[in-house]
C-alpha cells in the first residue's frame, strides 16, 4: 500500500487526561547486566500482562489497582515486585538464573520442539480453528462499532512551544498517556462507524451495511474515511498469515509457526469462569514479520479466550514504529467462543528510534447482538454499485447516543470539539490547504483546482523545456460533472499544444458516464501495448528529463474521443468509445510514411484515423473513493482483466484504414504469505488488416533512466514492430526475507526483487510492404526476453533496477545491460 501522504501530514500538523490506575514500566536484565528480552510481565492474580521487547523493555498499564509486579522467563527465577504507588516507571529489574533449570536451561532464547507442552496445544488449536466461533454456523448476523483515532505521541513542553503551534496553543491544554507504551500524546482525529455484518458460511458470502458514520473536523471527506477504514483491514488470528499495511505477518496460531516462534507453557487459571492455558511466545529470528506476546487458550476447546500481539521491532516495514493487537473473545452456549473486541494501534514515525515523534492510529471494534442460521438470498450479498447516502455521514447527536456501543469519554468528545474550533484558525486552515496541494497535487482556488502541479516542467529533444499549466472544475470530492484542461509550450519547436475535456454522470446506481475531449500534442507513441484514449494523458517517456540514446521519435496529435461507459455490476465496467486521430511525426528526424501506391511511388506522412471501441474491465476486489464522476483506487492488490475489441473504419471523417484489433490484458498481485508478493502481468492481441506503423503495436522500449510499468529496460523505442503478440512479465518482491538472514544487511531493511519479462510477436508481409518509414520493422518471432534483479527500499523510497538483455544480442547498437530507478512511499 502507497502511503497516503495527505492523512500524514495532516496528523503531524496537531488534548485530554484519563490516567489509569496503575501504571510499570522498566528494563529487565540479568546478573551479568545483559537484557533479558520477551520476559513474561503481569500483575499478581491477574490475566494482564505484556511481553517485554527485545531490548527487555516493558510498559503496562491497568484501570484497576494493583499491589505486586510479577516477571517470569524460561531459566530464570520468578521474581515479585511490589509496588508502592500508583505509578512505577523505570523499574530496573535483575532476574536471577534458575539453578534447578540449569540442566535443560535453553540457551540463545531458544525453546525446544520436542516435549514442549504449549506445542501440544498449538497442534490441538490447529484442529479445532474451524471448528470454533462464526465458523459453526451456517449464517451469522450482528452489530458492529468501530472508533479509529489519531494522536500525535510523544508530547513534551519543548514540542509544544514550536512555532507552528502559535495561535493554536489551546489544543495542549490536556493530554494522555498510552497504555501500551507509556508515552504522552495529543488525540487529533476520531472517526466512528457503525454497521451491521451479515455473513453466509456455507456460500462464503459478506456483507457490511453501514447505518452511521462520524468524524472529527473533516465531515463527510470520503477519501480520508476510506483511506483510514483500509489502513486497518480485517484479518483473523487463526489464519497462517495476517495482513497488515500491505505485508504478511506469520500468525502466532500458524501451522507454521513453530518455525519463526518460540512458544512457552507459561500458566493456567480461570478467565471469566473457564479454565484457560497461558503461553508466551516470541520470533525465532530478528528482522522477519513476527509478533511477541501471549495468549489465553480454553482447555476443553482450544479457543482462544485473550490474545496480544507486539510486532518485532526490527521487521522489514517502513514508517511504522510499533503494532500492537488485542482480541478477546466471550462465550456462548457455554462452548462457542465469538470476538467481542479487537484493538489494533500502530505507531507511524519517520525514525524507529524510541524518542522519535510519530502519530498512533488505533481502532477499536465492538462485536454484539449475534443471530445465527438466518438465510438471506445471494441477491442480497450483491455490492451496491454506487449507492451514496449522505445521512449516513450527518447523524444525529441523539443517534450516536443511542447507537454507540459503549459512551465515549468525556476526553474522545473533546476531541470534535478541539477540530471545530481548529477549523476557525486561519494558520490550520492555511496547513490544512498546503497538505493538500501536496498530496493531491492540485492547488484548489475556489471551486477550481489548478494542476497537476508536478506536470508543470518536462524535457524532451523535439520540445526541449516544456511549461504545462492547467486545472479542473471541483465543487466537491462527489462532483456529478468535471471539465479539466491544460496547455503547454515547448521552447525548442516553439508551439502551443493543449488539451481539453468532459465528462458527466448521467445515472448513479449503475454509473452511467458521457466523456469527450480532443487534446492536440506531442506524444511518445509505442510505450504500452493497450494505449489509453484518455485525451489528457501522457506517458512518462514523453517527457523524461533523462534519457539514453537518440529519444527524437516524438508524434504530433490530434486525438477526440466520445463514449459512454457503465458500470452494471459492482468493478464490471463496460464502455464504447468513438475515436478519431491524426498522426504525423513531430519533427524531420523521425516518419511515420506508408505507401499510398507502391508502384507509382505514392507516399503519405500523415495517419488520419477513425475507430469504435468496446472493452470489459473487471477488477473484482477492487476498493474505491468517491461517488462522483471521478473515483480514487485504494490500492493496487487486486485482479484486473481487461478486454478490448477496437474497429477502424475507412472512410469515416476521412479515415485511411479498415482493420479490427482484438486485445487482452490481465493483471494480478499475489501475497505468497511469508515469501513476499508474486506480480503477474500477461498482454496479448492482434491486429486483422494492414495498418502503417502509427497503428501496429509497437513492443514497448524504455529509454528514460527511471522504471516506467509494462516496458521493456533494454529496448529502444520501435525496436520491435508487431501485428500479433503475446507478453508475460513476472516480478517477485522477496520483502527483505532473504536479506533479514543476513546480519550486516539485515539493519538496512533492504527488499529483493527479481523479474523476468518476455514477448513473442510476428509482422505480416503485408504490413511490411506498406512501411516507408525510416524503421525497418522487425518482429520478436524468437520471443525477446529480459530478466533482472532489483534492491528496494533504499533510504525507504528509492529502488534500483539492473537489467540484462537475454537475447537479440546481435542488433547493431543494442543495449545488453540497463539501470533503472523509481521512487515510491511503501509500507
């Protein structure tokens, strides 16, 4: 998942004391001064604990009072320490080692797969996981609460005084404490939700329905709602990997857990009536995405009762200091165990460094009013394509009181109050706006949006230094219209270009859309073998600030389009499109020409083309924002198959060519558990009739120094000419599992990446007899391939590409090794 960089930086622009009544924190080490870490820490005749860390730190925290501190680990003595006041922070804590364990004493932190009795309750939780909670019926039904909030951490006198805050010094006037890290923080942003889930085992249908939905200062923005909704996804303790910001943690109740966690038999007691195992668990080894913690396991159903989980310090994730996770489950029926709560906090920070500042994000979510074995009808399941309902997100007071599962304290009301009063200060709204403008790149004027701001300056050969500037009409993030255009001017060929066009929603429930534009310019035609008709895109290559070789093969044209599209079932999108386009070369370096009559030397340079188009987009899985004309995409995890039928038609505004064009497209990231994610992309199609190169498909080169998607590294541009095609790129990110083994690496939260990409093609005769360019055209006919191998996360945004050519070695010319880079902001 890409960072979304607008929620950040509004969380770092940012009251509220609700202590506990007990509060330890400390260090734990031995007698040699060396830290004891993943020690077991509870209060005396309790079921509350935390596991220290790796360094042998701990905080806890409970509303109740408590007398005694108990510290236990595998080889060491169980000490007691009592506590003399309410609040015991920075204990030093020695354990002392456990003689009478000393023949068996495991070294290293090691616990034994042999004769291990919390391994015979772990192979016993593995029979029962589908046996237990929501998994026993047929149907489940119930109500759902959720609260996310947002606090800025690690609050001290020196912070508040900033000069960012002058104006704004009424939100410090209180601030709390966290009960997982002990650190002071400053609540920002809450955000309610509640709904009801309805869920059918035997066809594995689900389906939420929300009733009600609040937040604090940003009303009903959608984008900020559904960005925070997907950061905490989901995800069930019993299954093998559980999915957190885009990466796979292995479950501490996997079936292959024995291999990264070391488990211990730590207790037993009674929590809430039922006789339950404790065991304490923690990674094997460092840098791999794993969990510390312990959980409460029931003796009879091997259910799990409580459960917390740490993540390490040192897993391979980027911007997030700690996660934190806490499930408890009630009973019914006196042996099935449902969820009834689930607290999940993150801590998002530049620096994993324990002073450092960052932003804790934590969601509460409250399970009740159950029903079981009440069968719906598939259609019921069915997801609504575009249905808005305002109301949801404008509740009452009087609904939240009634609706809420639980009061909020007087300290989370004070937080809509704080943001409402935020809102009136100019110097926020000044911040707010900037935040804004960076993350969407648009500047907003109004009811116009200027922008794209990062489009403003480009660089080609034919154009030299290119100006761009242009904007979008923007009423709100749920806009039923939307005109955008720009201009832009190139200083080498001095010309003005431009672009221009519309787009309206005609029927909501089944997004029925009407677009059109014309857009007139200079374009690096041949960089994607399913070319978009959208009039205001560009590719990259067009305007690449550096480039390798000669990059003078540039296209002027002059593209208008019309079409409707529909979207009758939810991420199935149908659309016809009527296109016209000319295309001529953009400078005397480079032709487009065909034959016009070979025999008399008959030669065009001008392409004038009209076509109709129907395509099928389905993207099951796909998560969107906005209810517009316009949606934003979640994320890019989900499947894409994508099938387009293209018709050019002679005659038509005085159209040259009569063809059909048939193309496929399939795409799909795989999260392969604890291995990383497998990216499959696959392209195919063909072109029935002779057309002249500005209408083949030409195998996309890249000759920019940056990573541009779909394109080959070790191609130039027009290096392949096709009529027919088939490609298949495959890219595996390893996640840094493979560098997490080695110890000098390991620090660096390096990911390695492999790639293979590969394509066959072929030229008819025909097509070859009507080129008069200066291209010779050459098909990939022993299918062209190229691999490569990748480091990313550098410095946390920055990837590196090396790339070597696999065959076709023999082109005068051809390039047999390339370097490439991107950057991007990744969890």
């Amino acid at each position: 998942m890409k960072i979304h960089i607008k929620f950040l930086i509004i969380l770092s622009l940012f009251p509220f004391i609700n202590w506990g009544q007990t509060k330890v924190s400390g260090k734990i080490s031995d007698n040699n001064n060396l830290e004891v870490s993943f020690a077991s820490v509870y209060f005396k005749n309790s079921t509350q604990g935390v596991v220290a860390n790796e360094y042998g730190k701990f905080y806890l925290e409970s509303e109740k009072t408590y007398d005694t501190l108990v510290i236990s680990f595998v080889g060491y003595k169980t000490k007691e320490i009592p506590l003399i006041s309410k609040n015991n922070l920075d204990l030093q804590i020695v354990l002392e080692e456990d003689n009478l364990l000393s023949e068996v004493k495991i070294y290293a932190g090691k616990t034994s797969k042999k004769n291990n009795p919390a391994l015979d309750i772990l192979r016993k939780i593995w029979e029962r996981k589908r046996k237990n909670g929501l998994h026993m019926f047929s149907q489940y039904e119930y109500d759902k609460y959720e609260k996310i909030q947002f606090d800025l951490n690690s609050i001290d006198s020196a912070y508040q005084k900033k000069k960012i805050f002058k104006g704004m010094e009424f939100i410090f006037d209180q601030v709390d404490t966290n009960r997982v890290t002990g650190k002071t923080y400053l609540p920002i942003f809450i955000n309610e939700n509640i709904s009801q889930v309805y869920g059918d085992n035997e066809n594995n249908y689900k389906k939420e329905k929300t009733l009600g939905n609040k937040n604090s200062g940003f009303d009903t923005n959608q984008h900020i709602i559904a960005f925070v909704k997907d950061l905490y996804a989901e995800y069930n303790i019993y299954n093998n990997y559980i999915k957190i910001f885009d990466k796979d943690f292995v479950s501490p109740l996997s079936r292959t857990g024995i291999n990264v966690y070391n488990y211990v038999l730590a207790d037993s007691a009674y929590v809430d009536d039922k006789w339950c195992y404790n065991i304490v668990y923690y990674p094997r080894r460092k840098g791999e995405l794993t969990f510390k913690g312990d959980f409460w396991v029931n003796d009879t159903t091997f259910a799990i009762k409580k459960i917390n989980m740490e993540a390490s310090k040192d897993a391979n994730i980027n911007w997030v200091k700690d996660i934190y996770i806490e499930q408890e489950f009630d009973v019914l029926n006196d042996s099935v165990f449902l969820l009834t709560k689930d607290y999940f906090m993150s801590d998002f920070a530049l620096s994993k460094k324990e002073t450092s500042k960052g932003v804790y994000g934590k969601r509460t979510s409250l399970y009740q009013d159950h029903k079981f074995n009440i069968k719906h009808p598939a259609e019921f399941y069915q997801e609504d394509v575009n249905v808005y309902d305002e109301d949801i997100y404008t509740r009452s007071d009087d609904f939240w009181k009634t609706y809420r599962f639980e009061p909020l304290s007087k300290d989370e009301l004070g937080i809509y109050k704080m943001l409402d009063t935020l809102k009136t200060v100019p110097k926020f709204k000044l911040l707010f706006d900037l935040s804004s403008t960076l993350a969407s790149g648009y500047y907003n004027v109004g009811n116009f949006d200027y922008g794209p701001i990062f489009s403003s300056f480009g660089y080609n050969d034919i154009e030299g230094i290119r100006l761009r500037a242009g904007g979008r009409t923007y009423f709100g993030p749920n806009d039923k219209w939307r005109l955008e255009g720009y201009t832009a001017y190139g200083f080498k060929d001095n010309q003005f270009k431009y672009g221009i066009s519309g787009k309206v929603l005609l029927h909501n429930n089944t997004r029925l859309i009407l677009f059109g534009g014309n857009r007139r310019d200079i374009e690096q035609i041949g960089v994607s073998l399913t070319e978009t008709n959208d009039v205001l895109g560009r590719s990259f290559a067009s305007s690449s600030l550096f480039a390798s070789g000669d990059n003078s093969k540039l296209t002027s044209i002059n593209l208008s389009t019309l079409g409707l599209e529909i979207e009758p079932v939810k991420n199935l999108k149908l659309s016809t499109t009527f296109t016209y386009r000319t295309l001529k070369p953009a400078s005397d370096r480079f032709n487009l020409n065909y034959y016009v009559d070979k025999i008399n030397n008959l030669v065009k340079d001008e392409t004038k083309q009209s076509e109709a188009e129907f395509s099928i987009d389905y993207t099951p899985g796909k998560k969107t924002v906005g209810y517009g004309v316009d949606r934003t995409n979640i994320d890019e995890k989900y499947l894409r198959l994508y099938l387009r039928f293209t018709q050019g038609m002679k005659g038509v505004l005085e159209s040259d060519f009569k063809y059909n064009k048939l193309q496929f497209y399939a795409r799909k990231p795989l999260l392969l558990g604890g291995f990383g994610t497998l990216t499959t992309t696959f392209e195919a199609g063909k072109t029935f009739g002779e057309v002249p190169l500005g209408l083949l498909s030409v195998v996309p080169g890249n000759q920019s120094w940056f990573n541009i998607e779909n394109t080959f590294a070790n191609l130039d541009y027009y290096e392949f000419v096709t009529n027919e095609y088939a490609s298949l790129h495959l890219e595996h990110n390893f996640g840094g599992r493979l560098f997490s083994r080695i110890p000098w690496l390991r620090d660096f939260n390096l990911r390695e990446i492999v790639g293979i990409r590969g394509i066959y093609g072929t030229i008819s005769q025909e097509n070859i007899d009507l080129n008069d360019s200066n291209l010779i055209y050459k098909a990939p006919e022993d299918v062209y391939y190229e691999y490569y191998v990748a480091v990313g996360n550098i410095f946390k945004v920055f990837r590196l590409d090396l790339s070597w050519r696999g065959n076709y070695l023999d082109i005068p010319d051809s390039r047999k090794f390339a370097v490439r880079g991107s950057f991007g902001f990744y969890f």
